[in-house]
C-alpha cells in the first residue's frame, strides 16, 4: 500500500496504516458533468480559491522563462498539458519530495525539519502523532509496529540492485508468523484505540528541472497539510478476528500544486488546490473480512480546482473539483500518461448490451465507443475478474469527448469482483470514447474484463460482474455519499 499511495499522490505516510481512507488510492466511484473538462476563457487573477481558500496566488507563481511564450488560448494551454503528459516531470518531482520527508523524517510518530536540501528539492515537513490503546489495542500496536518493520525491510530488499531473495522469504516468514499472533489476541469490552496525526510538508525546486522537452521553473512547489483521528472501542470481547467494536474516523487533506511549465508550445502557470475531507462511523463491526455484521455509514467531500493561467496572467483553464472523478481529472491532466487516443482503434457499444475484452500491462488498452444525443443520462458498468490480490489486473476507465479531452479517468476497482459505476450526461451529440486500461504501476499483469452502459441508471439485468459479490450496490451495510457502494475490505482499518 505504501507505494501505491505515492504513485497516487495523495495518501500520506499518515494514512498508510488506514486502509479506509479511499482518497486517491482512491480514484472511486462518483458522478460526473459530460463537459467537466470543458474551461472558459477569462482573466481571472485570483489563484486557486479552492475548499481551502487559497495558499498561494497566480502571482506568486515564477514568472515565465524570459523568451518563452505564455499561453494565449485554451486551446493553446491544453496543448501545452498534453505535451506535459508525455513525460512524468511532474510525478518525479512530487517524489523527490515524498522521499526528502522520508530520507529526513522518522519512524518515531513526530519529527520536525526544515529547508532540507535532496536532489532538486528543498523540503519542509513536521508529523506529530498521539495514540492511546488499552488491553488488546496495546498488543495489536506492538504487533503492528513490527509488522510494518519487517515490510519497510521488505521494500529495501526489492530497491536493492541485487535482490536478496532468500532473505525475503525469511522475513516474509516472520511476516506471516506476526498476522497469526496477531489473529490470537484476546480482547475485553471497553478496549479502547484512539489517537490523532497530523502530517505537513512542502517542497519546493531548487532549480530549473527539464525532463524531455518539458521545464518546471525554480520555484514551483509542491505542499500538503493532513491530519487524521479515529477512536475503536471494543463492544464484544473476542480475539482479533471474533471480536466486535464501534468506531468513528475522520480524516482531511489539502494539497496545493503550483508549477510553472514550458513545453515547445510555450508556458503556463498551474495551479491545483485540493482538500479531500472523510468521515467513518461503524457500529458492531468486525475485523474478519468475510464478516459482514454491523453497520457502516461513510461520507466523502472534496472541492477546490486546477486553474492554468496563461499570457498575463489571464485564466484560461478553470477545472472545478467536486468530486473524486473531478480530482482525478484533475490529477490527470498534470501527470504523467502513457496512454494514447486512437479512435480508429474504437468499438462502438449498444445500449444494454455487455462486452468483454483483456488487457496487460504491457500497453494494451481496450477502446470503445459511444453515440450520445445531447441531455441524456448515461451510465457506465463494467468489472474485471479477479483471481487473488496477488495476482490480478487492476482495470481503470477513462472518458474521451470527441475532441479528444478526457473528461473522466477512474480506478474504481476497490475490491475482488466489485461492480463499479460512472455516468455522466452528454453535453452535445456526437460520439465519446470509453478506454479501458491498465493500472500502469502493475508490472507483469493482464486480466479480463466486462463493460456495459445504459441510459435507464439501473443495473444491468444481466451480471456485468463475473461473479455477484454479496450485497453489491444493496445499501444495506454501506452508505456513502457520492458512491454506488463502498466495499467493506476498504471500511476497516488495516491491522
């Protein structure tokens, strides 16, 4: 989970231990505007007033390269974050900083730096934490600490140059021995977990980075501000597995990005502000997965934007964040993608009607089609079959416009054999474009998969599923907000 959550830039170290924290793991399930990607010319000044109010204005921003030519039109922006998305300037940078924080940071729960030189980054951060446990909570933390030791050992030995492979399988041994100690603690009514964690850091370039034909100016920067409390408190006395508690957790981060970026198309100043703020309660829950007693009640809400500005500073793209596929469209269009539109390539689907397909890692990507007719509601369904979590495709979903601009980008696939769900209502007639692709951080994966749409918004007689998971999109031990459901393995906290 560790380095799926920093390939995803948005779980902090905070969250590592909370697996219910579906942010940006987490590019979920949620409803979306046909034409969310669609921007108005403007010349707005103001920067970045998202949820949080603004941290940082347009003209804070480095000034564009002397010689370069800032931005005149959308269409001359969007060229430009095209050009940038062939590269991955920008999530090598957001990394250099993730790993500052952990090269300068600790495992002790709290630590404080600043102005930390690593690579092409200079970094400040501070994380303070405070929990309590009592009973069998204080043993699962021991057992819990030592767990998470023996996995950062692990991830050393994978980045090694020459991996170590019998020393790996030693310490997976003592891995395993450690989940089923963990399995066998006993736990009283009243046991009690709580505690709070607060995670900051910034980092800002040092230097003008180039990487292809794509500069990010010296000054640009990179800042997040997280904090997190929960509270468990056991109410049927039990061992890990049998025992029952009830829980309440809350979790918020904002995320402030400000770039300055010149391709061969010219420069354009980026600023994306975003808070993400989760709430969790459960009562007479369980820890065993397959245990579907109590009940759960999860709500999300994310706001903020992703504004370009372009010549003086005028506004020319204004991306509103609503939602957790508006901040994935967002994060999309200042990432690294390796994936191309080849509409030649499409096949067109039928209302109703389910077709399946398999992709790799290696590239392959399945496309489709869609005629819509401007005002209608349509609904997208599809799944991939999974074998094991060691060993399965991890399928994402993306929406083109018939210009080519993506409007939706999701990886919604949060548990085995879970139907996930998007729709959007189309904004003139015409034709979008449905890519089904791989996860790109998986490596030597493929799988099969089945989509569908329909304009009614129920789900699909049929099984769009290859297998029905119990109690799919029923409500009936899941809410949440802005969702079809969400899976009960990503509403327990990981232990």
């Amino acid at each position: 989970m560790k380095n799926f959550s920093k390939l995803s830039g948005n779980l902090t170290r905070a969250c590592r231990r909370q697996a219910q924290v579906p942010l940006l793991l987490i590019a979920i399930v949620t409803i979306i505007g046909f034409s969310m990607i669609a921007c108005d010319d403007g010349s707005d000044k103001g920067g970045g007033k998202g949820g949080n109010g603004a941290v940082i204005t347009v003209d804070e921003l480095p000034e564009f390269p002397s010689g370069s030519t800032p931005a005149g039109t959308k269409t001359n922006a969007e060229k430009i974050l095209a050009e940038l998305r062939e590269t991955g300037i920008i999530d090598s940078i957001r990394r250099e900083i993730w790993e500052a924080d952990e090269e300068f940071g600790n495992d002790s729960g709290n630590y404080s730096f600043s102005n930390k030189t690593f690579g092409s980054v200079k970094v400040s951060a501070s994380l303070s934490s405070n929990e309590t446990n009592t009973g069998g909570y204080k043993t699962l933390s021991d057992n819990r600490k030592a767990r998470n030791k023996l996995e950062n050992a692990i991830d050393e030995l994978y980045d090694a140059d020459s991996i170590d492979w019998t020393e790996i399988e030693r310490l997976e041994t003592e891995m395993d021995k450690l989940y089923e100690a963990r399995n066998d603690i006993q736990f009283a009514v009243g046991n009690k977990s709580s505690g709070t964690w607060n995670h900051n850091f910034k980092g800002e370039l040092t230097t003008a980075k180039t990487e292809g034909n794509v500069t990010v100016a010296q000054g640009s920067t990179y800042e997040s501000k997280s904090n997190e409390n929960w509270n468990d408190t056991v109410s049927k006395a039990g061992k890990f597995m049998l025992l029952r508690y009830n829980s309440t957790y809350y979790y918020k981060e904002h995320t402030m990005e400000a770039w300055t970026i010149t391709t061969f198309s010219g420069s354009v100043k980026v600023i994306l502000d975003a808070t993400y703020e989760y709430n969790f309660t459960c009562k007479n829950a369980s820890y065993d997965d397959e245990d579907d007693a109590g009940t759960e009640i999860a709500t999300r809400k994310l706001s903020g934007s992703l504004k370009v500005y372009g010549s003086n500073n005028a506004l020319l793209i204004d991306h509103q964040i609503k939602d957790m596929a508006s901040y994935d469209v967002a994060y999309y269009m200042i990432s690294y993608d390796p994936y191309t539109l080849n509409t030649a390539d499409a096949i067109p689907l039928t209302n109703n009607n389910k077709v399946t397909g398999t992709i790799s890692s290696e590239d392959l990507v399945a496309l489709y089609s869609i005629n819509v007719t401007a005002g209608t509601k349509y609904h997208i369904w599809w799944d991939d079959v999974d074998t094991s979590y060691d060993d399965y495709m991890n399928v994402m979903v993306r929406g083109y416009n018939n210009d080519g601009n993506v409007f939706f980008n999701m990886d919604a696939d949060w548990d085995l054999d879970w139907v996930n769900y998007h729709s959007f209502t189309a904004a003139s007639t015409g034709k979008v474009y449905i890519m089904v692709y791989p996860n790109y951080n998986n490596e030597e994966d493929s799988g099969s998969f089945a989509i569908a749409y329909n304009t009614t918004g129920s789900k699909p007689a049929f099984s769009v599923s290859f297998t029905s998971p119990s109690g799919a999109n029923s409500g009936s031990l899941r809410n949440i907000t802005d969702s079809v459901g969400i899976p009960k393995k990503f509403t327990q906290r990981f232990r």
